[in-house]
C-alpha cells in the first residue's frame, strides 16, 4: 500500500473506506518521517438538492430532503419542518413535539445500533465485519440485532416505515399512533433499554487508544432535555451561545478542491458536532440511569477521546430507549396530528441533532410558499475539518505502527465520526502517503 | 432459506470463474453504490430477522458499507444501488456489468435515476454554481440516469426505498434459480386488499395509487395521504387519466408537473406525463 513519491515522499493508500455510509477516501503524505499532509476526500458525485429544490413547494422538503440520507431521514424531515414553521409563524402543539422526539428516538435507536455494532465494534474486536463477528460473539450479534429491529419497528409505527417516512409533514403529521400501537412496541422498548444499558458496560471493556485533542464542541441545547429533535440554542465549548435563529452568523461554509462536500468553519474556526459534542455539552440533561451508567464506564462528564464516542454513542442509544418509553406511556389518544401552515413570504432556520450531530437547513419561500432558496448543512461536512485534524494527530502519534496498522488507525480515527458521506456528498478513497 | 441451487444462466456465466481462495460453494454477492442516499443497501442490514441467514446463503464478497473485507470478483449476482451521474461511473459500471453473473439494480435512482434526474429538465451548471463556489471541482454529467441506460440488468427492483420483503424474495428468487415473484399492478390494489378507504373519493385527496407500482404496502394511504409515487410507474399506468383526475381535484398545472417529477421523474412514464402537464401550463413550466 505504500507508494514512493518522486520526491522522496510516500503515499499510503486503500481503496475505499470501509463501513461507513456512502463513500470516500484518505490521503496522508508523509516527509522525512513527518506528516506533510492529511486530506480526507470527498468525491461522491454532488446531487444538487439545493439547486433542484428551488422551485419546490414549502410543503414538499419532509419527503425530498429525507433523500439525502436513508440511514437519518428523520434528521433532515425535523429540520426542514421546524425552518418552514419558523418562518410560516407557526406553533405546533406540545403532543406533535412529543410524537416528533418519540420518531427521531427511533432514529437514533437504529443509526446508533447500526454504527456501535455493525460498523465500529469490528474495530476495536478485530474482525473485518459483523458477520465475522457473529461467528465468535454470536450472543452480541443477536442482541445488536434485536436493538436495530427495535429502533426500526419503532420508526415504522410512527412514521410508516423505517427508511424515508411517509408519516412526516409540515405542521406535524398526517396520522397520530395510537396508545395501542405504541404500547404494543413495549416489551422491545424495555427490553432495549436493558440491552443498551448493558452495551455500555460491554462496549467500555474495549482497549481504546489514548488520543485527546482540543475539540470546539457544538451542539444544540434545550433548556428542559438532552437535545435530539430540537433545541432552543446553539452551545459551544468555547462559551459562545446563541438562538438556534442565529447559528448562519457563526457557521461559513467553503469548498475545498479535495471534497465535493463543503467544509464549514464556526467563528472562523473548525468545530466538532456529533455525540462527543452532545455529551459534553449536555450531560446533565441526560437521566440519572445514563448519568450513572456513563460514570461507571470510566466517561467523565465530558469526553475527549474519539475512540470513546462508542461508550457515549452507546450511552446516547439507552437514553434514547428511555425517552421512547417515556413518550409511549404518557401517550393518549385524541390529539390532533398536525396544525394547519399557511405559506408566508421569508426565511428562516431549522436544527436538529441528528445521530451524527447538528444539523441545520435554511430556507426562503414566496408568499405562494414556492422555494427561492435552500441551504443544507448537514454534520459530516461541517466535521471534516476535525476529522482531518484527528487524521493528523492519529498519524503523528503513531507514525511507527507498520502501514497495515497505521493506515487501520487512520481508518478507525473516521469510523469515530460515524461519517455519513452519503450526506455530506459521497465517496471515500482512502490514502496514506510516508518517506 | 433454501440450499444454494444456483442454476440461473446468462450470457455473463463465461465470467463467472472459480474463486481461487478456499472453495466456497455460495454464489458471491457484490453490493455497489452510485449516486444515492445509501437507503436500499441499508434495506440488507436492516432485515435483522435474516442477515444471517441470508449470509450463509450466499457469499457476501464485496459490500464495504458492511465489511472490509474485499473478495475479487467475478461476483454472481451484483446488487447495484444509485443513479449514473459521473463520467468514471459510466465507465465502472461497464466494469462492473462485466465481473457479474447477475445484475440486480435496486431502488428508484438505480431503476429510474433518482430525485437527482430532475437535473435533467435543469441548467446544470446554474446548480453546480447554486451549492458550489468553486464548480471547476466538480466532476459531473448533465444527467442522472437508471443503470440500464448504460448496460443489460438482468432485474429492477423498483421503489424509493425498495422493501426488504421484496429484496429478500429476490435473493430468494435469484439462489432457487427462478424469477422473483414482485407484483407490477398499482398501489389501489393492495389498498384494495388493505380494506383502506379510497383517498380521493373519501377525502379528495390527489393520489398517484393508480398509476403507481405496488410494493410498499399502500403505505400513504394508510396513513390518510394521497400516494406519492415512490415505486415508480404501474406496468400499464393511464397517466393521461390520471392527470385529468389531479386536475379534478384542484391541482394546478405546476403542481402536477411535481407530482409527477420526484424520485421516480426519470421513469418514461412520469417524465412524459411531467412534460405534457409543462406544456399545458400557461407558464410552460413549473412555477
């Protein structure tokens, strides 16, 4: 894998990273037995939602916009509800809130069983898949299953279906669950909430690599829970904080030659959203049973070790259960599903923190309610800056390992991030580059 | 599952040689992605009920969402996700059609090219300049198109996500050697099967059931929503009525050209009904 460069410096390369979502690649040049240079490329060819939704109906960027990405839908059907809403003027009701965090728990649920497992747990137990896995730890594989099957079951009462649902509009929903469907999902909701919370028991065993780094976390905050479907303000590790309403005056997005995704730059600075952010920014929000069960696996109340965002995403995927239980029991038939939006000329924003961090969509419309502008940022792009941070740092730190196991560090320092490239544009070759 | 009983033939059998590496009796699968959301390659991960089953079936050689692991080809059967959008991704799909026994394309980008062909009625190079500052980056086509624009696709398996019930009858169908039972009548059928209350006679809700495949179960409507089309064109779609209908109901010519333009835009069926709506509207486009 290792190439010699004309001048004296070396490549390292792999084909393509694997078990993420969607695809793309790393380059890392090495000189004098230094790092000279890290990129993480994004070459999925760019699909233009902000170009083609121009033109749209108000109503219409639940279903489009949920394209983007069939592993967090939920994510971009939030925010693009929430912006249309803010700048329509309207309120929905407390229960359509309710019903929208009950929806995105089951996002999480899924997304995170599917990246604790499925994607990342290989990693840290030595097995290029879970299938591998299941052949050793059949019991983990059985349980991780059950959680994602749970996750998804809870998505499909709510919204329809698991991936791109239907249930979704602007102004709350097209039908209300109801307490029997929702109770029905019981058992596997307790039953999730146990194995979740023995996940992080299990997952802290894991032998992690000592890396830190001085991230500026950022994530959304709400002053009455641990932000998922919304929040009221945008913090972040350097103190700033501000109204969600504001967040286009801090965040600046710029295209660089290496990645069809834009990066992004808060306060003129890189940044870092994600669940990392989410813990060390809201830990207090979290329940006692996840506060406590995060403490026992070694987290502090914050959390600067990449490699640890499984223990936090895990510790994210038992909150998540609860929150559903909780929404499930207090549950009622009767509420109206959806308030009516009528189309009025501005623009405006909506948040979300979607399984892999912030996301945020911006919108204008017409007084006819027909889109003039869009704009999507969604939480791999505005991560890529740490992300080539962390690549750096991980190289530097273990420039010795052998290129097998570097360019296996250097994979695993992205797994962290739980990119979603399919989101943020697509495609990763991966490359390291040494003398 | 049913044993491996791989009898299917094709022309790109003679491809199909054996696997160097320690002999393995399952076919080999291959997964591959272009443009698209990653939503029907997920349906595979997402049949918890199955994947392990489905994995001592079949060989599951080439699948990096799911595995490091990467096994040469030539594969069996190649699953296919997303739409043609690139240069380099007209040329790896001929690479890729050349390495498979089988290919299977899954999804509205790879059947009929996505939400992303409406790039097809539009001045790319305004979209290009709308997301990016610096399109010179950008390497991309004009156009979205389904996979078998470009090559011979054995199966397509239609709808936006695709259903994992579905997909896992194809693989069922495809290692038994036999065609996949998936039904190609509209989504009123099963609404019909359903017991549902019809959604624009009840309700006057515009609805694209008629017109549209069946597969997802009549989903929208239970839900109290007109279909949105996500399975693509019925095999015998009456678009023409079903424009007059929309009509009908109150739809204005702008409003049906979207209708008709959204995952499954690029299929002949709602391109061509887009269009003569576009042409009727006095605007002579979508507003």
């Amino acid at each position: 894998m290792t190439h010699q460069l004309k001048d004296g410096g070396q490549v390292m390369q792999v084909g393509m990273l694997a078990r993420v979502e969607g695809e793309g690649g790393m380059h890392i040049e090495f000189k004098d037995g230094k790092v000279e240079s890290v990129q993480l490329n994004i070459f999925e060819p760019p699909r233009f939602y902000e170009g083609f939704l121009r033109g749209r109906k108000f109503t219409e960027p639940p279903d489009i916009t949920a394209r983007i990405c069939g592993i967090c839908p939920v994510a971009y059907q939030s925010a693009s509800t929430e912006a249309m809403e803010t700048i329509c003027g309207v309120t929905t009701t407390p229960e359509i809130q309710l019903m929208r965090r009950l929806l995105y728990c089951g996002e999480w649920i899924e997304s995170h069983a599917l990246h604790i497992f499925m994607l990342h747990a290989p990693d840290f137990l030595g097995y290029e898949s879970v299938l591998e896995m299941a052949k050793d730890h059949a019991d983990v594989v059985q349980m991780a299953l059950r959680l994602k099957k749970a996750g998804n079951d809870l998505m499909t009462a709510v919204g329809g279906r698991a991936i791109h649902p239907v249930n979704v509009k602007v102004g709350g929903f097209y039908r209300m669950p109801t307490v029997a469907e929702l109770q029905r999902l019981r058992p596997a909701l307790e039953q999730g909430r146990d194995d979740a919370l023995a996940a992080v028991a299990l997952v802290a065993t894991f032998d992690f690599p000592d890396m830190e780094q001085d991230y500026n976390y950022v994530s959304l905050r709400h002053p009455d829970w641990y932000p998922l479907e919304r929040g009221t303000e945008v913090v972040a590790t350097s103190g700033v904080r501000f109204p969600v309403t504001e967040i286009a005056d801090h965040v600046k997005e710029f295209h660089v030659a290496h990645s069809n995704a834009l990066h992004a730059s808060f306060d003129g600075k890189p940044y870092f959203v994600g669940p990392l952010a989410r813990y060390s920014l809201n830990f207090d929000q979290l329940s006692p049973t996840t506060q406590e069960a995060a403490l026992k696996a070694g987290l502090g109340e914050t959390c600067r070790n990449p490699f640890k965002s499984i223990i936090v995403r895990t510790v994210e995927l038992a909150y998540a259960f609860e929150e559903a239980l909780r929404i499930v029991d207090a549950w009622r038939d009767g509420h109206a599903p959806s308030v009516p939006v009528a189309p009025v000329a501005g623009e405006g924003i909506g948040a979300s923190e979607a399984p892999r961090g912030l996301i945020w969509h911006r919108y204008r419309i017409d007084a006819d309610g027909v889109i003039e502008d869009a704009q999507i940022v969604p939480p791999t792009s505005q991560n890529q800056a740490s992300i080539e941070a962390d690549l750096r740092k991980a190289a530097e730190q273990w420039i010795d390992l052998d290129d097998h196991m570097l360019t296996h560090r250097c994979e695993e320092a992205i797994r962290n991030y739980d990119p979603c490239i399919s989101c943020a544009t697509h495609f990763l070759d991966l490359r390291v580059k040494r003398s | 599952m049913v044993e491996h009983a791989h009898t299917h033939e094709h022309p790109h059998d003679a491809a199909v040689a054996t696997d160097p590496t320690p002999p393995d009796a399952r076919p080999k699968l291959a997964v591959w992605k272009f443009a698209s959301c990653d939503g029907c390659q997920l349906s595979i991960l997402n049949c918890e009920d199955e994947l392990l089953q489905i994995a001592e079936s079949i060989h599951i050689a080439y699948f990096p969402e799911a595995t490091r692991a990467i096994v040469a080809g030539p594969y069996d059967l190649s699953l296919v996700e997303g739409s043609i959008t690139t240069p380099e991704d007209v040329k790896r799909i001929h690479e890729i059609r050349a390495q498979s026994g089988t290919v299977v394309t899954i999804g509205a980008c790879a059947t009929a090219g996505g939400i992303q062909a409406l790039r097809n009625w539009a001045d790319v190079d305004e979209f290009r300049s709308i997301v990016y500052a610096h399109p010179e980056y950008l390497s991309t086509l004009d156009t979205s198109t389904p996979i078998a624009s470009h090559i011979d696709v054995d199966y397509e398996l239609r709808g936006c996500p695709v259903d994992k019930t579905q997909l896992v009858e194809v693989l069922a169908a495809f290692l038994n050697g036999r065609k996949p039972r998936i039904p190609t009548y509209s989504v009123c059928v099963e609404c019909k099967l359903k017991g549902n209350v019809c959604v624009p006679v009840a309700t006057g809700t515009p609805c694209l059931g008629p017109v549209t495949q069946a597969g997802c179960g009549a989903l929208c409507p239970s839900y109290g929503r007109g279909c949105y089309g996500c399975f693509g064109p019925q095999d015998s779609a009456n678009t023409e009525a079903m424009t007059r209908q929309l009509a009908e109901l109150g739809m204005s010519n702008a409003d049906i050209v979207r209708v008709y333009r959204t995952f499954n835009a690029g299929s002949p069926e709602f391109a061509a009904a887009s269009d003569q709506a576009a042409a009727a509207s006095s605007t002579g486009g979508p507003s």
